[in-house]
C-alpha cells in the first residue's frame, strides 16, 4: 500500500520549497505520494520541473485560494 506524507511549504519562497521537497522524497521509498502545500506561484513551474528532473510523477497541482496543492508519486529508480 502506498504511503502518504504532507509538506508544509507555506511563507517560504523560491528555492527552499523545493530544498524541502528534494530533502522529503529522500526519506521516501517509491510508491509513496507526497502532498505539498505552498504559498508561492512560483511552485507551480519549479516543482514540475524538479519531478522532470529527477524521474518523479507530478499527479495533480491546485490554486486553492492563496494557496498551491502538488502531488507527487516517488518513483523507484532506473535499473
């Protein structure tokens, strides 16, 4: 079963958002879904990009009020 976690990101800007998500999906194993909630827009595009970068599914991203919702699934890495 896979496991969910939740970052709270709020207040802080680029790029400790995602330094925080980098340093959570470390402790994680593949499988795991990470929920990551943030204040600044600019997650929208950088957080994407990382999961790019590092072979991690982006499920979903959300404006919520003032407020951005991502969803990422740890993926295992390559043989």
């Amino acid at each position: 079963m896979n496991r969910r976690f939740q970052l709270d990101c709020r207040r802080l800007l680029c790029p400790m958002p995602v330094i925080r998500v980098q340093d959570k999906v470390a402790e994680l194993r593949p499988g795991d879904e990470l929920e990551v909630v943030c204040t600044d827009p600019g997650v929208l595009q950088d957080i994407p990009a990382w999961c790019r970068i590092n072979g991690h599914l982006l499920l979903d991203q959300q404006a919520r009020d003032d407020e951005y919702v991502l969803r990422i699934r740890v993926q295992g890495e390559s043989a």
